[in-house]
C-alpha cells in the first residue's frame, strides 16, 4: 500500500499496525516513494549470542590451517648476515 505523507499523518496508528502485521506500507512525497514502515524483528537473547558466538568458532577452527612460522615470515627482507637486503 503507498499513501502520501499528508495523508499517513492522521492514520499513523493503522499504517504502524497493518506494518507490523506484515502488510507493506509506502509513504510517499509528491507521489514518489521515500519511506517504508516495516517491523522490527525479535531482538536475539544473550543465551542465543552466545549460541551463534561458539558456532561461528567452531566452524572458523574447523577451517583453520596451520600456516608458516610467524618468526620466519619476513627472512626474505634480509640477508645471510642478518643485515636488511
């Protein structure tokens, strides 16, 4: 549904209520379309952050490759004599 900004003005109540009973409400200006009304979503639990939290690392660590020693990685900067190449 798209309705003019005047006009959503005295019917805010009913457009915020068909909105968050999943009805698509368009405000409009000059017959343009400028803003959606739309509901907010739950907001997640601590308990369930904490759930995505452990399983994101779980999968990173299950993707994890040892890679080349860190204190060798820049050997390449310098010569046998320890002196910047």
């Amino acid at each position: 549904m798209e309705i003019p900004i005047s006009e959503a003005k005295g019917r805010l109540t009913e457009l915020v209520r068909r909105a968050a009973t999943g009805d698509e409400v368009v405000l409009t200006r000059h017959g343009q379309p400028v803003v959606r009304l739309v509901p907010i979503g739950s907001r997640p639990t601590p308990e369930a952050k904490r759930r995505l939290m452990e399983e994101v690392q779980r999968s990173a660590a299950a993707k994890a490759s040892p890679g080349e020693c860190a204190a060798r990685s820049q050997d390449f900067l310098y010569d046998e004599d320890g002196l910047p190449a």
